[in-house]
C-alpha cells in the first residue's frame, strides 16, 4: 500500500505536466494520448496490486522438517489496510486522473478514464475466486478471518457515502454505483455455462457456496437503503438514479 501511495504520488506529478513533457512541434496529439493511457495503465496495475490483498493466499515453502504454515490466508489487518487504501485512492473519485482539457486532445472521455481504473477493482472484490477465498477463510479462521460478508459491506458503505448525509451524488459517483450493483447483479444470476466453467475448474460449486446469499444479502442491503434515501433526494438525477438502481436490484431478485 506504501508503494501504491508513492506510485501515485510521482504519477500525479507526470500528468499535470503531459503537454509539456510530450510537446512536438508540427506533431499531433498521440504522444500526449499514448502516455496518458500508459498513465492510466500505471494506476490501474497499483490498484491491483493492494486490491489483491483482499481474499489473498501467501505460500512459504518449507521442508517437512520445518514447523509452519505453507499456505496461509492473508491477516485481516492487512486486508483491511488495503480495503482503506481502495476507499481512499479509487472509490473516492481520483480527480487527479481527471484531466477534462486532454479529453478535447485525444478523445479519452473523463468518465471513461475512471471507470477503467474502478472496475479494475471492483472486478477483482466483487469475483468468485476472491469471495470462495474469504468463505473458506472464514471456515478455517472463525471471527478472525476477513469475512466475505463483511467485506462487501465495506465497498459498499465506501460506494455509497451520500446516502447518509442525502447529498446530492454526481456523475462519477453515480457511474461507480451502477458499477457496484451491476457486478452483484451478475454475480447473484449466474448463467447455466458460468456456474458449469468454474465447477469443471473445481473452483466453486455454486449449489452449495454461500456465494449466492452473500451478494444477494447486499443487494438486499443496497435496496433497503435506497428505498429509505430516495424519498429524500430533491435533485432529479440523483433521486432518478437510486429508483433506477432500485428497479434492477429488484429485477434481480424477484425476476417476473
């Protein structure tokens, strides 16, 4: 995470300066777009660094003479760690990445940009592999293990700050939040051939993980709560965005 936070920090650095450092005379913009996407690449490879933390599994390979654990879960403290570090760098919209002015020069669309970054977490937190990983921690670790259920509840709480104080969310937000509740979606309505594809790997057996009822309790959670928010909202895109969001949750649930 330290090594994540001084990434950025010399990143933050480099951006702000992208006209100067790439200026040619009589060239185009292209060097100006190649480097900010390889930018943008940067952040995302730190995002998946620390994001890897969470359901990680360490090995320490020992002889059979030697006391210990080969394979261990990653500590919950650790893992929490990172999760603030999510919270902080990328769930929190990282305007540093906004550059609107290099948007007119090479046709990266500001929203675009941020998405890219923010799905490359939330597709490794909101995964099977990642979730089995925290059910079968739970299993062999009891309460000290990072459990499955609490950590979704931290993504989402980190997702969906406004809901509390019923400020007005914005369009990055609001662009997260869809995120966040599509990849539940998907994740509570497998299809036939996905279920199949992680059972032959002898990864999940979706019949019998408690996978399905996790998420399906966030979505439930997530529901709960804007129903109780939305009749609050005053400005018409936030309040139209929560019933939106409502309308999938219960969609997904409750399919006709």
């Amino acid at each position: 995470m330290k090594a994540s936070t001084y990434g950025i920090k010399n990143l933050k650095r480099i951006v702000a300066n992208l006209p100067q450092y790439t200026h040619q005379a009589t060239k185009d913009y292209t060097n100006l777009s190649t480097i900010y996407s390889e930018i943008v690449g940067q952040f995302g490879r730190y995002i998946g660094h620390v994001t890897n933390n969470i359901g990680g599994i360490e090995r320490t390979p020992k002889r059979v003479e030697q006391t210990g654990s080969v394979y261990q879960f990653t500590n919950k403290s650790t893992q929490k760690e990172a999760m603030a570090w999510l919270q902080t760098n990328v769930f929190t919209t990282p305007t540093w990445i906004v550059q609107k002015e290099y948007a007119a020069l090479t046709g990266q669309e500001p929203l675009s940009v941020v998405s890219r970054v923010q799905d490359r977490a939330l597709n490794i937190l909101i995964n099977p592999s990642t979730l089995s990983k925290l059910i079968s921690a739970e299993a062999r670790e009891g309460a000290k293990a990072y459990a499955a259920t609490e950590m979704l509840s931290d993504v989402r709480k980190s997702v969906f700050t406004e809901l509390a104080s019923r400020k007005a969310i914005d369009v990055y937000r609001r662009q997260l939040q869809k995120s966040f509740v599509e990849k539940l979606i998907t994740l509570a309505n497998p299809s036939k051939q996905e279920q199949a594809a992680l059972s032959r790997g002898g990864e999940i057996n979706f019949a019998t993980s408690d996978i399905m009822s996790v998420v399906k309790g966030q979505l439930r959670t997530v529901s709960a709560e804007l129903r109780s928010a939305a009749a609050s909202y005053g400005d018409a895109a936030s309040k139209n965005h929560l019933l939106d969001l409502q309308d999938r949750i219960k969609q997904a649930l409750e399919p006709k």
